[in-house]
C-alpha cells in the first residue's frame, strides 16, 4: 500500500489525501475499511488542474486499467476503480482509488 501511495504522490500535479490498506478489526467510524479492502484519497494540487495533472490523472487511470486487462478483469470477485467523491469546501475534485481483494502492488506491475 505504501508503495502505491508513494507513487501516486511521485505524479507531478497529484496529492494523496487519505488512504487505508485494510484493518483486521476495522472502525468504520474512523474510515477504516475491512483487510480485503484499499483505498486512496488524492487530489490536484492546483486549482485549476495543470495539464500535467490533468496527464498525471491520466497515467493513474492506466494503472488500473491496465492491470485489470492483466489479472483480474474477469473475477467478479475482485474490482478496482477510481471514482470523484466529493468537491471539498474549496471546490476542489477529491478523487477516490478503491480494490477490493486487489493487492494494491499488483497495480505497480503495470507500465502506465
């Protein structure tokens, strides 16, 4: 998980906000998910989006994309996405990176 939240981060443009790699025994009150599950919260570091954000965005979608085309993209027992959650009280896009029975690593295997 550290791993793809430091690559995230390594996008010119692109600023993980929140992330969780899964509890045993989560708290959901506290945005923890279950040990099946990840997640990662991040965002454009301007307002607006450089288009080098806009591509940094862009390679981050590959990941997915291209790793689901790999392993995973006919077990309906496993997913990822990536998804806008929420415009924050500066209207800022707040994008949600989302697996469920994914090893967020296997993501990394995948040349963007």
């Amino acid at each position: 998980m550290r791993k793809l939240v430091k690559t995230i981060n390594s996008y010119p443009g692109i600023q993980t906000t929140l992330s969780c790699g899964g509890h045993r025994n989560p708290k959901f009150t506290h945005s923890q998910v279950s040990e099946n599950e990840f997640y990662i919260e991040f965002k454009f570091t301007t307002q607006p989006p450089t288009k080098e954000a806009w591509q940094s965005f862009r390679n981050i979608a590959r990941l997915i994309h291209g790793s689901a085309l790999y392993d995973w993209a006919l077990k309906p027992d496993r997913w990822v996405k990536i998804e806008v959650c929420e415009l924050d009280e500066r209207s800022e896009i707040l994008f949600l990176l989302q697996g469920w029975n994914v090893d967020p690593n296997d993501l990394l295997g995948v040349e963007p």
